[in-house]
C-alpha cells in the first residue's frame, strides 16, 4: 500500500522499506590441495600432514596416496584466512599446495 494510502492518526506509524546495498555471496568454504611433487618423499609428506593438521596415520596416508597416485588431494577446508595460513604452512614444510573455492 502506498505511503499516502496508508492509515493516518495518532500512535500510527508508517514504516517505510528498508534500502539494501548488501550482496550476499554464497558461502563457499576454502579448500587446500597438496599437489604431487618430484622432490618430497611419501614419509615427508605424511609427517607433515600429521604435525600441521594433526591426522593420524592412517589418515594422513590416505592423503599422501592420493598426492601420490591421483597428483592431488583436498586436505582441508575452511575459510579463506585459515586456508591461506594453511597453504603457507605448507610451504615452510616444501610441499606444493594451493587453495581454492570448493565445487
């Protein structure tokens, strides 16, 4: 209903449509993708799994395996800051890594 059609008197007020400049994104989350190297070795790559993201063994081999034989592996997601922080991480430690928008 239009402002001067809407009702008029004493204790009515007329609210008006709040204006909205806000996008909103989607909320994807970050992903870090180890990628497979010709210089780290399989033990390397585990350890350092195990001591930055704390995966257990099996785990971390798992993602090594991948690295290994499909030349990548997703080995976190999160946010954009923590993932970055991620991917630095790993590069202290030598490995290839980068980060992404996840599918």
């Amino acid at each position: 209903m239009p402002a001067s059609d809407a009702p008029t008197g004493p204790g009515v007020d007329v609210l008006e449509q709040p204006v909205v400049d806000e996008v909103v994104l989607e909320d994807r989350p970050w992903v870090v993708i180890v990628w497979n190297d010709p210089i780290n070795l399989m033990s390397w790559v585990t350890f350092v799994l195990q001591k930055l993201f704390g995966y257990g063994l099996d785990k971390a081999t798992a993602l090594m395996l991948d690295v290994h034989e499909k030349g990548r592996a997703v080995v976190s997601s999160g946010t954009q800051e923590q993932s970055e922080l991620h991917v630095f991480r790993l590069h202290e430690h030598g490995l290839w890594a980068t980060l992404e928008h996840d599918e």
